[in-house]
C-alpha cells in the first residue's frame, strides 16, 4: 500500500490538540485542534484540512509579518484564535 493510499485510508474527522511550546522561556499552551482528511479525483489524491489559518504580509518589501491562526473545531465551531506572530527581515 503506498503511502498516498494509507492517507486515503484516513478519511474523516478529526480532533486533537495542539501544543504551541515556547522553548525560550519554557512554555507550552494547548488549545482544540481539528483536521479533516478527505480524496479528491475520485479517491486518488488526499487532502488534509489541519484547522490553521496562514497570514503572509509584506512589509515593504524588505520585511514580512506572519500571522498563524488555530481554527476551533469545537463548539462554537470556526472560531479563530492568533496563535503566532512573527515578523522577519530580509538578510540577502
């Protein structure tokens, strides 16, 4: 079985947690996770949706602002909470 095929075996809805860890200053956050396997093309292709929601923003062109949100998957279900923020600078 190849490995598309054990993706494809996974099919449905899932939930879990996700753990944010900050190894700096030594802490972790949980917060509900959700993800959904579904096939495309007629079960040939998986598709994984993780409940994150990803925000690229350029600054100026030299700089970019990341925005990464934990969508809730439970109750009251697409809830979106900022997870991560991070700016970065170009270096070359």
């Amino acid at each position: 079985m190849s490995a598309l095929d054990r993706l494809a075996a996974c099919a449905g809805k899932w939930q879990g947690t996700n753990r944010l860890q900050d190894p700096n200053m030594n802490v972790e956050d949980e917060s509900p996770a959700g993800a959904e396997v579904t096939t495309l093309l007629g079960g040939k292709f998986p598709d994984v949706d993780w409940g994150w929601r990803i925000v690229l923003k350029p600054v100026g062109g030299k700089a970019l602002h990341l925005l990464m949100y934990n969508i809730n998957p439970t109750p009251p279900e697409d809830v979106e909470e900022l997870a991560v923020e991070a700016d970065f600078t170009r270096t070359e």
